[in-house]
C-alpha cells in the first residue's frame, strides 16, 4: 500500500506540474464553471419560479441534488475523463504494453496517472452550494458526515462505468461516441428522480445507476434516505467495480501489442 501510495504522489505531482504550465487554463476552467453552474441554476429556478415543485423536494433540497450533481463533474473531469482518453491514445499507439510490462497493478497505473486541476472549480462549486442549502435547511454537521459513505459508493460506481467504458477501446479503440452518450444519460442526476415520469425513473436507477449518484446521497444528507437505498448504493459500487476489474483482465487477452 505504501509503495502505491508514492506512486500516487509521483503521478500527481508530475501531472499537476505539467498541467499548471497553463495556469490561465485553470481561470478560464473556473469561470466555464461558474458559467455551466448559473445556467444549470437558472434552468432548475424556472421550474420552481411559479411555486410549482418536484414531490417532497423543496428548492433548498433540489439545490442540494444540484451540488451533488456539480461535485460528480468535477470528479469526472479531474480524475475520469483524462485517464480515460490516455487509455485510448496508449491503445491507438501502442503505448499499453510499456504499462502492462510495469511491477505494479495496470489498472491502477491507467485509473491514477493523471490528474486534471480543471475539474477543481466544479467540485468547490459543489461543495459550496450543498453548504450554502444546508445552512438554510439548518442542517448539522452530522447531516453532512452520514452523506459521506454514499457519495463515496457514488464515486465509486461513476468511477467504474467511465473505466468499463475505457477498456471497451480494447476492441473499439475510438469510444467517445458512447462516452458521449452516457455523458448525456446522466444529465439526468441534475433533477431529483421524481422529476421523470416511472418508466424513467426505473431506468435511472437500475440500467444507468444516475438515482445512486445524486439522489440517494442527497437524501441520505437530508436525513430521508431509506437505510435500504444506502446498502444498495454499496452493493451496486463492490459490485461495478468487481466487475470492472474482472473486465479489464478480459479484455488484456484480446490487447494487441505495439510488437505483435
């Protein structure tokens, strides 16, 4: 663990320092940010501009789904999405078998290699419009620790898709058209799922797990959250990730290798 540890550090280190030759990138990420949040703001307040509210969730506590929703995309695009498409360029190139040939897990090294500071804005911007909802819903600091362990198994089921996805360019190489898709798909997380009429719901929850990812940890914040849900949201996340584990030593035997 400690040897990974350091790796981790070295990774991020040398990323970051990469990364932070554009500092200006870092100002313009920030202010996209606040530009995608407002909007995203702006469209939630038209649905409750005329007094008109999704069932059971109030506009502090769709605030709240709102933030957790900002907070995944921040995760997304500091960690997901730039190791992501480094697996599709070391697949396209070649480049994997220098990773595969490393003493060290391969699905460690190409999850962890590098780390974006654009995605940074996102997750302050999350984190301080679910404190700004949760000081005016008088919330406790206790609210606040019981929604840790299910936003962890929400990052960690997010983390597992976006990885099942990135191994799939094994056999596809080019798969930002489904990247894509499922990008879209869980634009869905920026709404409570009662938002969507039933047969949308089902979907959100038990083919494209969106429900796991904003609602059930903004219900669990919320101190609403059946006890249920929560056990759910962590057998969902062992078991996603189990199997994007499995998956990723599946499709290495069909990897074809720069010298083959």
């Amino acid at each position: 663990m400690k040897r990974y540890l350091l790796v981790l550090k070295l990774f991020w280190t040398t990323a970051m320092a990469a990364e932070l030759e554009y500092r200006l990138n870092f100002v313009i990420a920030a202010i996209s940010s606040l530009v995608n949040l407002i909007g995203s703001i702006f469209s939630l307040f038209l649905f409750y501009r005329t007094g008109y509210t999704f069932e059971g969730w109030d506009w502090l506590e769709a605030i709240i789904i709102l933030g957790m929703f900002t907070l995944l995309q921040g995760f997304s695009a500091t960690f997901l999405i730039p190791n992501l498409n480094k697996i599709v360029e070391q697949v396209e190139l070649g480049t994997l078998d220098f990773v595969l040939l490393k003493p060290i897990s391969s699905q460690f090294w190409v999850s962890t290699r590098i780390i974006s500071p654009w995605g940074f804005p996102d997750i302050i911007f999350g984190i301080l419009i679910i404190a700004y909802a949760g000081i005016n819903l008088n919330l406790k600091w206790t609210n606040y620790l019981q929604g840790i362990v299910p936003i962890i198994f929400g990052l960690i089921i997010l983390y597992s898709i976006w990885f099942m996805l990135g191994t799939m360019s094994i056999w596809f190489v080019k798969v930002f058209n489904i990247t894509e898709v499922l990008r879209g798909l869980l634009e869905a997380g920026r709404y409570p799922k009662v938002a969507y009429p039933a047969a949308y719901r089902f979907f959100f929850t038990f083919v494209v797990p969106v429900t796991f990812l904003t609602t059930i940890p903004a219900e669990t914040i919320l101190g609403r959250s059946n006890f249920y849900w929560i056990i759910g949201a962590g057998f969902l996340a062992v078991l996603l990730f189990f199997i994007a584990y499995f998956f990723w030593k599946f499709a290495l035997r069909f990897y074809t290798s720069a010298s083959s």
